[in-house]
C-alpha cells in the first residue's frame, strides 16, 4: 500500500433534533470526512469522529485538520506500507490526537479492504452478519418527553436503552423511567459529570437494576472509578478514561470498571479496536461500540467493528433517520424491527459514498499528495 493522495472535506449536517449531554447540546454536525488514493485509483473513506468543540476530549475537528494537514500527510504520503495495520506504528511518534489519526488510520483499511474486493469487517476479522443495537438518548426537556423517546425507540426494536444524565437530571429520572419500564435493559451514561462526593447518589443507583453506569467520574480517571466500583453493585462502563488496550489493562487489573465502550476515533482506529477488544475477550469484560454522532461513512466503519468476538453487548449504532434527514451513504443505515442491523457484504464499508450529497454539504477542502 502506497498513499498517493489524500484528501479532506469538511460538511455540515444538521441534526433532525438537538442532542444533549453533561457537556452540552449540539444541533449541527461539522464533519471532517477523509479519502485516500492509492496510484491505482483504488480509494478508501474515513469519517473523523472529533467535536466541534473540545468538550468531550481535547479533540476538535479543526484540531485535527491541523494535525493530518501539517503532520499526518507528511508522514504517510509516498510511504510504502505492507498493509493498513502499519498506519498506527507509522504515526506513533504523535503523541495523543487518537481521533485525528483515526480518520486516516481507517480510510487506510477500507482502502485495502477495496483493494481485496473484500467487506470490511471480514478483514477485519469479524464473525457477525448482523450485529444487534442500543439507543442512546440525550437529555430531554422534561420526563414526560424522555419517556415517550423511550418508548418510540423500544417500538422501533432497539434492544438496550441508554439515558444521558448530569447533576440535578438523574435519581428522578431513572426512577421514572423505571417505574415506566420495569424491564427493558438500561443504562446511564454521566459523560464524566460527577465526583466521588457522589458516590451516595450511585450507591442509591444499585435499587434500578441498571446494566452499567457509563464513565460517571473524570474523563481522564481510572484510580477513582476503582473506588466508586468497590462501593456500588452495578457495573461502571468506561469510556473517555480508555484511549487504548494498556489502559483497558490498568482498569481491569485495579477493578475500576466491569466494562468497557470502544469507540473508533477515542482508540485510534482499527488496528487499536481489535487489540483492545482481543484484550478484555480473554479477561471475560463485554466491550460495545461508542457513537459520536457519526454520518454514514463512520457508522459504517462502526458496524464493522462491531462484529468482532469481543463486542457482545448491543452498541449504540442506530438507525441514520435517528439523527439525518438524508445520510450521506446508500443505502441509509437501517435497524430492523427486532432492533439488529444486518452487515453489507459489499466491498470496504459496503455502502456507496453518495458523493452528490457530500459535494453539496462541503464547506472546506483540501488535497495533499506527492510533491
């Protein structure tokens, strides 16, 4: 594999409705979409998964735009590599800005997956043709509102409920949201937004039956989440504290967490996922797939991942009508009544880049290639 080009664009998608978290509330999606060209015309696709704003970690698309113009590009351009699990050796002397490299990490591995004329995550290495979906749902305006998303989305066959709560949205929501649905499989997600001042409130979590508690203190914290799980029976899940399969080590090895949610662009890509993945399947810890509000191409390359060994709790890849008007792949990502999506045997993702539509979407551009 030799990277002859490389391409960015970045689009605006706005949300069908505003998303909110402890973090904050977005209603458009400014989305870094990456390409990559081999001499021989074959391309691959990557989404960059970075915020706008440096809230969730300290990525931001813009950040990341630097950091693939001014030194991924410079790094990887005319190289030849044996394959895209080189992409990441190549780029570690870049320190942290995971999401960045990600973007073109898994444009590279859809790219041999093209180059094959095989489906992503067979290369990969997953084992599912169909892959079974949560919902995840943002903080609403009132509980009347919350409960009638929940059950829209339980009609429409999602298998696990997520609810994002924060400081002053949580023990009354959950226990209406309970007392609604005594059965459906929940969890709660805090985005880091609590403290061990708070380990009362979670110990008072325990009565719900939650299926996990998602990263509920520090976003850069493991020793403190290995304190709260002592003290609380439902499992904590983290997320932003795991940037790779060392971490996901640490956490289990200190009973920090009982789970763990892999997300694409946090870890660095495919090659990472599959490590991390590998990782927590032989220590018997359930991983699932992470969303950051991705558009088709990074949906896509999370229902990829999603099929490998160790994913066995349903993630939070739904339906692209959940968030877009018009997704920016055909077909749209679609879940089925019994809330699973079915994997495109296609080659690379297995959807066709709809390009007319990014092309009318796209505010910035750039093309870096060989001098």
């Amino acid at each position: 594999m030799k990277i002859e080009r490389i391409e960015l664009k970045e689009i605006r998608l706005p949300l069908i409705a505003p998303f909110e978290t402890s973090f904050g509330r977005t209603s458009e999606r400014r989305i870094l979409l990456t390409r990559v060209y081999e001499a021989s015309g074959i391309v691959g696709y990557g989404e960059c998964t970075a915020a706008e704003s440096p809230f969730y970690n300290h990525e931001t698309i813009d950040s990341a735009w630097h950091i693939i113009r001014d030194v991924i590009a410079p790094m990887l351009l005319g190289k030849q590599l044996a394959s895209a699990a080189d992409v990441g050796p190549s780029l570690r002397r870049i320190r942290g800005n995971n999401m960045a490299k990600a973007a073109i990490e898994t444009a590279c591995w859809e790219l041999e997956a093209r180059s094959q004329g095989a489906p992503l995550y067979k290369l990969l290495g997953g084992i599912r043709e169909e892959i079974a979906c949560g919902v995840s749902i943002g903080i609403q305006e009132n509980i009347s509102a919350l409960l009638k998303k929940i059950e829209a989305e339980i009609a429409s066959g999602y298998q696990r409920v997520k609810i994002k709560i924060k400081p002053g949205w949580d023990m009354e929501v959950i226990k209406a949201v309970r007392a609604h649905f005594p059965d459906i499989p929940l969890m709660v997600d805090a985005n880091s937004a609590y403290s061990l001042n708070d380990i009362e409130l979670f110990k008072r979590m325990d009565q719900f039956n939650l299926m996990m508690i998602e990263q509920p203190l520090s976003y850069s914290d493991i020793i403190d989440h290995s304190k709260l799980q002592s003290q609380i029976n439902t499992p904590i899940c983290l997320d932003e504290s795991i940037l790779n399969s060392d971490d996901a080590r640490k956490a289990i090895e200190i009973g920090a967490c009982r789970i763990i949610n892999i997300k694409l662009g946090r870890v660095g890509g495919h090659a990472e996922v599959k490590r991390l993945q590998e990782f927590c399947q032989s220590h018997n810890v359930p991983v699932w797939c992470g969303g950051m509000l991705e558009a088709g191409v990074g949906r896509a390359h999370n229902i990829a991942i999603s099929t490998l060994p160790g994913f066995t709790l349903p993630g939070d890849v739904s339906a692209s009508k959940r968030y877009w008007e018009e997704d920016i792949i055909i077909p749209p990502v679609e879940v089925t009544p019994r809330g699973t999506i079915a994997v495109r045997q296609g080659v690379g993702i297995g959807y066709e880049i709809n390009e007319k539509r990014i092309e009318a979407l796209t505010v910035r551009r750039d093309l870096y290639k060989i001098n």
